[in-house]
C-alpha cells in the first residue's frame, strides 16, 4: 500500500479520485433522504385525503407533522 501512495496513479487516487468519490456519495445521501422526505409528505398527505373516518384533531397532527418536516 505505501507503495502505491507514491506512484503517479496513487497520489492521483488519493488526491482526485478518492475525494470525488466521497462527495458523490454525500450527494447520493443527501439526494435519497431529500426523496425519502418528500415521499413521506406524500404518503401522508394521501392518509389524510383518503381516510373518511380520521377525526379532526388526527387531521390537524398530520398536517402539523407535514409542515414540521
């Protein structure tokens, strides 16, 4: 390994490619949770459109759990 630390292709690895693999999985992350958030807010939304029998005071929770997110 310290071997290869001090090639071209090693220091090029962990100078360049290293660092860009590690941001583009931070995006990926973040990417994935931003999508997890919004499909929750729509699967919620549905919950409270569709349900005929949810009670005004389960409504407003939902809603006010929405808008906290």
């Amino acid at each position: 390994m310290n071997e290869f630390m001090i090639t071209i292709m090693g220091k090029r690895f962990f100078e360049d490619t290293a660092p860009s693999i590690a941001q583009s999985l931070k995006d990926i992350a973040y990417q994935l949770k931003h999508t997890n958030n919004l499909k929750e807010q729509d699967i919620l939304k549905q919950v409270i459109d569709n349900s005929q029998n949810n009670e005004p005071a389960t409504k407003r929770l939902f809603k006010k759990y929405i808008r906290g997110k």
